[in-house]
C-alpha cells in the first residue's frame, strides 16, 4: 500500500488536484475493493470524505494489521522442520496434558441391506388389489355395516 500512496500523492501533485474531495474519491477508486470496504464499514474513526489524509492514514493502518495478521498466520501455522537458530532463540511452546489413550471398543458391523430398486409407480396400489382388505367392522359391536 506504501508504494500505492507514494504514486497516488506523485501523479495528485503533477496533475495539480486541490479539492480535496476529488483527491478523496479518486485515492478511494484505486483501493483493492477489500480496503474500500473495510473503511467503509469501520465502526469508529472513519474518515470523512473531504479529508485525504485522514484517508491516508486509515488505509496505512488497515494494511499494517493485515500485514501483521498475515506473518502471525504464517509463524502459527507452518512448524519448521528442522530446527533453526532462530528457532532455539524463541522461547519453548506451551505443553498441552495429554489424556490417556482410551482403549478402543470392538467395532460390530452391521450387515448391509439390499439395495432397495426405486421400483415401478403405483406399486403399492397393486399389491393392494392383487389381495383385498378384510371388511373392517365396528371397533365396538363388531358389525361391518358402521364404525364407532
């Protein structure tokens, strides 16, 4: 970002920009669309858009966290191999207890069904008629002619 600033102050002072609302949407229309957003959506201390050097400053400091970001991510989650001299300089990681093992439990597999075929519609409905329904009678007298 150190190197976009210096162009953009350079080509501002040959092209002889003074309002500084202009020099503000212009800087903002060569940021990387993640740093437009992040400063449009800061919470607090967002610079306003006729002060170029407030914006300056935001985009400094947003680039300096991520560039800080991106060396505690690269140190946290590549582990060196071999050790290095700088690596015995660094101060020992903190140890995590370990738990006992646990025992494993035997593993009883399952039989594995058939595959069901996705069969032929209206399969059910056939069955049904190839065997018919005995007459459902009422629940208390038992007479087929009404249920209660």
């Amino acid at each position: 970002m150190d190197d976009y600033l210096d162009n953009f102050q350079a080509l501002v002072s040959d092209a002889g920009y003074t309002d500084p609302q202009t020099l503000v949407v212009k800087f903002r229309r060569g940021l990387r669309l993640g740093i437009q957003n992040q400063i449009a959506t800061m919470p607090y201390g967002q610079p306003v858009d006729n002060d170029p050097n407030a914006w300056y400053r935001a985009v400094r400091r947003i680039d300096q966290a991520r560039l800080a970001n991106e060396a505690f991510q690269s140190v946290s989650c590549s582990a060196p191999s071999t050790p290095t001299k700088t690596a015995s300089a660094r101060p020992p990681p903190l140890s995590v207890a370990r738990l006992p093992p646990v025992p494993s439990l035997p593993v009883t597999l399952k039989p594995q069904l058939p595959a069901l075929s996705m069969g032929v519609p209206m399969d059910v409905d056939a069955t049904r008629k190839a065997r018919p329904l005995p007459p459902r009678g009422c629940y208390r007298c038992g007479d087929v002619n009404h249920l209660v």
